[in-house]
C-alpha cells in the first residue's frame, strides 16, 4: 500500500511503498477515507531531533483520521467490515486512572500519543492500523472524508471550549484570536453549545474574518491595539470572560492577556511557541491560562452529534494521497481556508 511517511529529521515527507498491516488480537485495521493535514504535521517535519522517547523513523504522518472498518481482528465485537468509523487520535494505555475516566489524551504512561505522530503510524495510507476498538467511534451518515477533522480541529476546539463553558453565561464575551481551521470550528462549537454569549473572531486577513462571519462570530475584528480598544468596548472594559488563541505566538498572546478579564480563562490552543507574559497585573487577577490538549473519548461522540445534527461543518479541500506533498506547501504557505484533507480511496 502507499504511505506518506517521514523519513528523516528536517526532510520533506516521501510517499512510500509498504505492506498491508494486519490486524492482532484487539486491534482494527481501516480504510482510510480521509486523513487530515494539520499544522501539528509542520511543527514535526521542522523538528531538528527525535521528538521524544517512543519516536522512531520512518513513520506515516497523518492523526485525524476517518474512514471504513476493513478488518476487525480476533476478539473485536461491535465492529463489522464497511462500518464507516471516525479514529479517536489519543493513543493511550486504557488502564492508568485517566484512561478508565475516557481521558487517554492525558494519559500517565503514554502521554496520548496516537498515530501519526512518531509513536506509531498514521492514517496518510490506504490503510491505518487501530490498535484497539476503543478508539473507534461510528459515523453513522457522516461521510468519512469529509468527518477527518471533527477528531483533532473540532475535538480540540470542543474540549477548549467546553472547560469554560460556565463563564459563557447571558452577557458574556469569547474572543476567538486566529480563525483558521481551528479558529472556524471553535466559533461554530460557541455558537452551538453556548447561544448567549457574544462571540469576536481576530485575525489577520480580511478573507479569513469574513469565514469567520458565516461560520457565526458576531464581530470580526483585525488583528492590532484598535482590536483590543474594541474588545474593552464591548466588555464595558472588563475584558472576556474566555479568549481562545489558535495561534499562540508572542503577539496573540500579549493580546490574549490585554483583553481577558479578572477571573477570565486564557486558553492556549495553537503551537506557535509563544509564552503569556506573567506579572501581578497581567493578565488580570485569577485569571485561568490552560493549554489543554486534544479532548476526552465521550467529548468526541459528542462532537460526531453535533456534526450529524449539521451544527459544525468542517471548511475541507480534498488532496488524493499524492498531492498529499502539495496540501502541505500551501498549509504552510497559509492558502488552506479551512482543513486540507487527503484521501487515499477518492
């Protein structure tokens, strides 16, 4: 079968020949229906060195997942070939106190590692091996190729979203900073799980804020010091009660604390590698900063509902598996509007 795999450090990506996985005792083996590229994917192509222990090369990227159950093997139950299946991307033990809670994004021995992301393989294949059925979740009507990102890009956004979920009462204000892929789904998951709160999108371009427009923020601002004057504006000048940065570089940030209010949360989804400047004073008193990463096994079922009730729709551009190379340049080159997906059986 045909792989995008990383095969060393600092190199782009091959598009290789391998076998066929097969499916062990427990463990599932899918056609792949969609893979999503994300900028996770960027950040582990540049990495200078091995990403930690557990690493190894080559491997086959791609960890938002969907597709088809091909073979089930011995001892899956509930699970039968053709059953279309979205892929939980966390990776976890299944046995340490945060696993048995649906939590195996945090999980204490494997630290949610899933595939694609150097542990073991991803989905860019005809075929993706699940190591167990756990991971896999029924689709229903959903088309996996178009469903791939609900487990990164809408999981992700939920889980953030959802933490705060208490602050976003009548009156309320999210300030959503970055309104790419991420960005998009986290401004459609506000506007479906928290109707009363009054939702600002920041960016840097005009064409991404009119998306974030249709996809349901109230007020699309450019990114700079009138953005801020305008948020302190809204807020009567207190400030948010959430600001969500997509991005997480250093000027997001320092704008994420200059417009979150006293006993606000920050909430740092993007990797950009950027820290939140800390003082008495900034960011406000008790104001919460998480970095949260990926999002629990039921909160994705959750997130399946609300795709299959048609209250977030991922903004996707299809690559068959051999443009996979390209989907990434123009990821990196900022030209995907919302989620580039790679589908091997197009």
């Amino acid at each position: 079968m045909r792989a995008f795999q990383l095969v060393k450090w600092q190199q782009p990506p091959e598009l290789r020949e391998v076998p066929v996985p097969e499916p062990g005792p427990g463990q599932v083996l899918v056609k792949v229906g969609g893979a999503g590229a994300c900028h996770s994917d960027l950040h582990i192509m540049q990495a200078p060195a091995a990403l930690g222990e557990g690493t190894r090369l080559p491997f086959t990227l791609g960890h938002e997942n969907a597709g088809w159950v091909d073979t089930p093997g011995p001892g899956v139950t509930g699970f039968a070939s053709g059953d279309p299946v979205i892929v939980y991307g966390p990776w976890g033990c299944g046995l340490c106190a945060n696993c048995r809670k649906g939590r195996e994004n945090y999980c204490q021995h494997t630290s949610g590692q899933g595939g694609g992301l150097g542990s073991h393989d991803g989905g860019m294949a005809d075929y993706l091996l699940v190591p167990a059925s756990r991971f896999l979740i029924p689709l229903g009507t959903l088309d996996p190729r178009e469903a791939a990102p609900l487990t990164d890009a809408a999981l992700t956004s939920y889980h953030a979203v959802k933490r705060s979920l208490h602050l976003l009462g009548a009156g309320s204000t999210a300030v959503v900073i970055g309104t790419g892929g991420l960005g998009q789904m986290a401004i459609q998951i506000l506007r479906a799980i928290s109707t009363a709160t009054t939702i600002v999108a920041v960016d840097t371009t005009a064409a991404k804020l009119e998306i974030a427009t249709h996809m349901g923020a109230d007020e699309t601002l450019l990114s700079g010091d009138q953005a801020v004057t305008r948020i302190k504006d809204i807020t009567r000048g207190q400030g948010a009660e959430l600001v969500l940065d997509m991005v997480g570089v250093e000027p997001t940030l320092r704008m994420a604390a200059r417009v979150a209010r006293v006993l606000g949360h920050i909430t740092l989804v993007g990797l950009g590698g950027g820290a939140v400047p800390v003082n008495f004073s900034s960011p406000p008193h008790e104001c919460s900063v998480a970095a949260p990463y990926w999002g629990y096994i039921p909160e994705l079922m959750e997130v399946i509902v609300l795709a299959q009730q048609q209250k977030i729709k991922v903004l996707i551009e299809h690559f068959p598996l051999e443009q996979a190379a390209e989907a990434y340049r123009l990821l990196h080159d900022g030209k995907i509007q919302g989620r580039a997906v790679i589908t091997p059986h197009a």
